[in-house]
C-alpha cells in the first residue's frame, strides 16, 4: 500500500505481535490475553480467520472472525463467522485501518466456506457496518426474573455495561465436571440428542463446544443439574457478573430432554435458589412468561449480519439464539 501498510492474513507467526498491539492499543492484561487465545485459538468450530495490518515489522491493526456453526429449522447447517475483537495502534488512527480488516475479510471469507457474518455492535460502531454492507436486524430481546429483596435497591444503578469477569460462586457444579473430557458418560450427548431443532437459527451445540464455551476456569460458569449426576435428564449454565451494584445472573443455556418445559422451568427455580444473584437475565422474546420473566422494553443487543452470498438477510423471527451465544464475545 502506498502507506506502507499492508492488509494480510494473519497466522500463528503474527499472535505474539497481536498480543503486544492489544496491550499497547486496548491495554490488556495477560488475563485478556488467555481469554484471546481461549477465544480464537481452541474454539472447536475451528481456528478464527484473522487479519493483520503490518507496518515494516510491526502489527499495527488485528481484527479477527470467531467461527460458528447455527442449525436451521430443518436441520441444516450454516457455517458462520462472528466480527468480534478488532485493535488499532494508537500511532495509526485515521488511516482506515479498521475498515480495511473488515472489508478484505469479507471478499475473503466465503473461500473458508463462511455463509454469514453476524456481531451484536454497539451503537458507535453499527453505522459504519452498514456502510460496509451489514443489515440490522433488530434488537434480541432481553428479559428480566428478579431473585433477590435487593432487586429494588440495586436494578437502577444496573443501567451501564456489565463486568467482562465474572463474580466467583460455588453454586452448581464445575463444567468441566459435566462436559470435560474426564466427566464420564453422565448423558450429556444422550441429552444433546434429545434437543428439538429451534425455531430458527440456533448453535450446533455438541460436548465439544459445550466443555470449549463453558470450560474456562477464569470465565467462571456454573452448571446446575436437575438430578445430581445425571446430565441427561436436563441442565442449565449460568454466569454471574456486576452491573452497577447488582449482581446479574446471566441464564446462558438451560437444555432439557425434547425441550421439556416443566423441567425447563424447574431447573430456572433451582438456578434462582441457588444463584445469589439479584436476578437473573436471558433472551425471551415474550412479554411475560409461566416462570415470571418479563421482557424489557429497548434493552437488548443489536444484532447485526452480512450474508456472504446472494441469500437475504434471516429475519429477527428467524434466529434463535440465546444469552450463550452473545454474552462475552
């Protein structure tokens, strides 16, 4: 390039340079740059595709796409790439650096079998999507369960963006214990085969991702058992974290057998009794439902897609997605 900036794939060669810009440009910690590794480079949907932007020997620019694998309604897989962590030299702004990482992956990815990008952007950064060809496609609807006397006191100042790292509890049990390759056969592949298809786009969840998402020590998830031991009869992953002074529970997955809803709702019960949370949060469109969740109006994250080829944008009513799928990344 005529700046003498050049736009390249990244490889394994480039990560020690990307980690040394994400300290200098975003100021991570080594405990940010596990959780980078974590993300990118074990996630069993395979390796992320990265790009770098290089000056002489330096990394300048670093954007990467998290891959993901969704199930139709019918049973069909789509392959799928999140827009995720991206970090510009402070020496380099202004030079479109940012814009340069999307816009050549993008050309690119649908050689890696890619059929979408999705991300949830922030209010700053979703015009500049659009700009670059993504769709809004509305916002995921959150609802709210509250599970503490503190809840009055503490749900106003919770109106600010939630702690990356979670708040540390003992409640339920370990993932690795339920998914970890050293958890036995406790059913968690006979309850996986047991999952219904979703109404729309949903996570192609296997023991794999399941130990992969939930299993990192440091992001502190929990899992709750609707009998002891025994996975295949239903279980639920939660989270803890802090907004403002409340402690949220973050209700990432709950799965039961055929998708059975009574055993669904008990698990919630157990998550609320044994959580400490001030209450707990998931994806529900619904206004108001059976085990009291209410739906919070404008609150939510905006998800925002790019199909990669001549296919349309899904529709919000054609994902189903879950706190799991977007929490975190």
């Amino acid at each position: 390039m005529a700046d003498g900036l050049t736009v390249q794939r990244a490889t394994s060669a480039d990560f020690p340079g990307v980690l040394e810009l994400t300290r200098r440009a975003l100021g991570w910690t080594d405990a940010d740059t596990r959780f980078l590794e974590w993300k990118h480079l074990h996630n069993p949907f395979g390796e992320s595709p990265m790009w770098v932007a290089v000056a002489g020997d330096r990394v300048v620019g670093f954007r990467a796409f998290l891959r993901w694998e969704f199930v139709t309604r019918a049973g069909r897989t789509v392959t799928a790439a999140r827009a995720v962590d991206t970090a510009t030299d402070p020496a380099y702004q202004g030079q479109r650096i940012f814009t340069r990482l999307t816009t050549e992956p993008v050309a690119a990815l649908p050689g890696d079998g890619i059929d979408l990008i999705f991300n949830t952007p922030n209010g700053k950064s979703l015009p500049g999507y659009l700009k670059m060809g993504w769709h809004e496609v509305g916002r995921l609807a959150v609802a709210v369960l509250p599970t503490s006397a503190r809840f009055p006191a503490v749900v106003a100042t919770a109106r600010q963006p939630a702690g990356r790292w979670p708040v540390v509890t003992e409640a339920g049990d370990a993932p690795d214990h339920v998914f970890g390759p050293g958890a036995g056969d406790g059913g968690v592949d006979e309850l996986l085969a047991r999952q219904p298809f979703a109404r729309g786009l949903s996570t192609r969840r296997s023991r794999a991702f399941l130990a992969w998402r939930y299993g990192d020590d440091g992001l502190g998830y929990r899992v709750v058992l609707v009998e002891p031991g025994r996975p295949a009869a239903g279980l639920a992953v939660f989270r803890l974290r802090r907004r403002g002074r409340a402690v949220e529970g973050v209700l990432c997955d709950v799965l039961t057998p055929g998708g059975d809803q009574p055993t669904a709702r008990r698990l919630v019960r157990q998550v609320a009794r044994v959580a400490g949370a001030d209450y707990l949060i998931r994806l529900d469109r619904r206004t108001v439902t059976r085990d009291r969740f209410v739906r919070l109006p404008r609150v939510g994250p905006v998800l925002a897609c790019r199909p990669l080829s001549t296919s349309p944008a899904p529709g919000l009513p054609e994902w189903a997605l879950t706190m799991g799928d977007v929490e975190l990344f």
